[in-house]
C-alpha cells in the first residue's frame, strides 16, 4: 500500500507492484498518453465500487444564481467533453463523444457494488493506526 495514488501508480508503471487501484478508464490514459495498449482493466465477478462525483447547489449559498449558472456550465458538451482526457470519467452530458482511447475502457461494470461508509471509515482508522506504527 502506498500513500497515494500516484506513488502506487508510478509504482506499477516501473513494474514494482504487480496491481493498482485504479479507474476503469486508466487503459485509455495509456493508449491516449503513453501509447501502449499493455495495460488492461481487471474485473472482479464480485462486482466494483462505481466513484460517481457531482455537483450540488446548498441551500445557504451566497451566490445561488452564480452556483446555477455554473453548474449549468459543468453539464454542458463544452465543459463535459473535457473530462474523458482529463479527468478520465465519462461525462453526463450524452451529446458527447468519447475519444478512441476509451475503446480500451470498461464502459459498463458487469456489477457495481456500495460501501458502507461507517465500516469504510472504520477500515480507514484502522490502516491510519497500522501505518502510523
């Protein structure tokens, strides 16, 4: 296990760790980036996490009309069609096109899964409290 991401990821890479956690869409990063088509998506028949991120207008905000014109801005095929190459998720917005490197994605999970977010904290704590012996 490594601090973060990118350590475990340059890791993997340099062929020090045999696996990483990643997005389904790192394939794509790579035939995109590194042009190499070596790297695959491992799925598991028990089923995968699905991280989905969004966007939220609250209910006290300061500038609301502001908030809404952004958010409005994120779900446009303008704004969304910058995500697949850097952000590497697909966008919401179904008017945009995907670019050739996500052939290499998983575009569908067979099976997503959920987590409880208290017993995940707890499993949190726990690994904090291993690796700060």
């Amino acid at each position: 296990m490594t601090t973060g991401w990118s350590e475990g990821w340059g890791m993997f890479l340099k062929g020090e760790a045999p696996l990483v956690i990643s997005y389904t869409t790192s394939p794509a990063y790579c035939i995109e980036y590194d042009k190499t088509d070596r790297y695959k998506t491992l799925l598991f028949d028990q089923g995968h996490i699905m991280q989905v991120e969004g966007l939220a207008l609250l209910k006290n905000a300061p500038n609301p009309e502001g908030a809404k014109a952004f958010i409005d801005f994120m779900i446009s095929a303008k704004a969304q069609e910058t995500l697949p190459l850097t952000q590497w998720m697909y966008p919401v917005n179904k008017e945009v096109s995907l670019p050739a490197s996500y052939s290499a994605a998983v575009p569908e999970l067979p099976k997503t899964l959920s987590a409880d977010s208290a017993r995940t904290q707890s499993a949190i704590e726990d690994v904090i409290k291993i690796l700060g012996k």
